[in-house]
C-alpha cells in the first residue's frame, strides 16, 4: 500500500509542477471560476464543446495549492473529448472517490488516473481543493459564471 501511496503522491506533484492543459483558451464556448476560500485556490475553466456536445478543447488558469492544479490538470485531461453526459456521470463518481468513507474501498471505475485522489477521502478538508475544477466546469458548462462549492 506504501507504493501506491508514493505512485498517488508522485503524479499529484508532477501535475502540481508541470499542469496539462494550462493556460488560456481563445475560442471558449464556456467559462467559469471557481474560488475555494478556505485553501485560497482560485482558478478558471475554459473549454469549447462542438455541436454534438463534446469537450473537444479545455484549459485552466489560477492558482492554488497542489490538489487543486493536479486535480484541474488531470480533469482536462480526463474530459477532454467527452459528452457533457459523460462529464456529468465522471463528476459523480469523482464526487464519490473523494468524499466516501474512509473505511470503506474506494470505487474508482472509470476514472484512470484520477483514482490518484482516493486518499483526499481521509482529509474532509481537502475535499473542496480537489473538486474546485469539476465544480468549475459544471458551471461553464450550465451557463453559470461561478462555481457552487457545496
């Protein structure tokens, strides 16, 4: 479990220090921010969505603290050619992976590299750093300005 442990910590800072999909979006169909007051991450989501309702192109801006940016930067690329169906099915899951509990298995089908967040389950705190990105982009993709943090 150590090793996993390490493999999880690993790609959270690699996608800390070197974020995928980092920067500004010219042709942006949607927008949103999303802002985390206790942890101070603020970041933005653009992404263009074709006419069949695919992401066919998604980029972050902001800062924050590790969780969020590694989180941001394997969303973008976990979405990224999907239906917004699928992205809403893959928040849900992603939801569940963070926040079930502790005791139980996390259930992590589906969700490739983002498995790396199961441990965020153990830090209730950390909860919000980790969705700050999903919650930005259900937003852009709704219509909405701002993301709403529950």
């Amino acid at each position: 479990m150590d090793d996993l442990r390490e493999l999880y910590q690993a790609t959270i800072l690699d996608h800390n220090k070197k974020p995928r999909n980092y920067g500004p979006l010219e042709d942006a169909t949607h927008e949103a921010a999303g802002h985390n007051p206790l942890c101070g991450d603020q970041l933005t989501i653009r992404c263009h969505v074709d006419a069949e309702g695919r992401v066919d192109a998604l980029r972050f801006e902001g800062q924050g603290c590790a969780i969020s940016r590694a989180s941001a930067s394997l969303m973008t690329e976990h979405v990224k050619g999907k239906r917004i169906e699928e992205i809403d099915a893959d928040f849900e899951r992603f939801h569940e992976l963070v926040t079930g509990s502790p005791s139980e298995p996390p259930r992590s089908e589906g969700l490739g590299k983002l498995a790396v967040f199961a441990g965020v389950r153990e830090f209730p705190m950390r909860v919000k750093c980790a969705t700050l990105a999903w919650h930005a982009l259900r937003a852009a993709l709704e219509g909405r300005e701002e993301a709403k943090t529950e």
